[in-house]
C-alpha cells in the first residue's frame, strides 16, 4: 500500500506525463527490476525525446484547438516556415 504522499506525488508525475496512474505505477516498478532484453520503456523514451519534453510543457487545453497540426506541425513547432519560392 502507498502512503498518501507517495501516491499523490506519483499520481501528479503520471498527469504531467500524461500517462495512466496505472501505467506510470508499472513503468516504475519495470525501471527497478533487471532488464531483460532490449527493450527501451515508454516513460524513459518520453522523457528523452523532445517533442515529448516539449508537449509535456504545455498546458492543458480544452475547448477549441487546431485542427490542422499534422500538416502545419513545423510552423507549430519552429515558427512560421518560410514559403518556396515561386517562379
């Protein structure tokens, strides 16, 4: 049983990670444990990558937000991109 401390830092990692308590708990308990194999956890991965690390600085929205991301994701991520030029 987790003390109620342990359990809301926990679950307060697991929101800013924005990941499942359950699922944070078992990544926890996975990084403790010898590795067996290869293979690299979810959690660690998003920590290392940027993207991750930069979504994972934003706030929450709710309400409207855009609907064109997967096509504009660099303005969003670098600023605007210059347009090609035209002939």
């Amino acid at each position: 049983m987790l003390s109620e401390e342990v359990k809301r830092r926990a679950m307060a990692e697991a929101r800013k990670l924005k990941v499942s308590f359950a699922d944070f708990v078992r990544q926890a308990i996975a990084e403790k444990l010898p590795h067996q194999g290869k293979g690299v956890d979810r959690l660690k991965r998003r920590r290392q990558d940027p993207l991750f690390r930069l979504c994972d600085r934003l706030p929450l929205v709710s309400g409207v937000t855009a609907t064109d991301v997967a096509g504009n994701h660099d303005d969003y991520l670098y600023g605007e991109t210059p347009k090609p030029a035209q002939r």
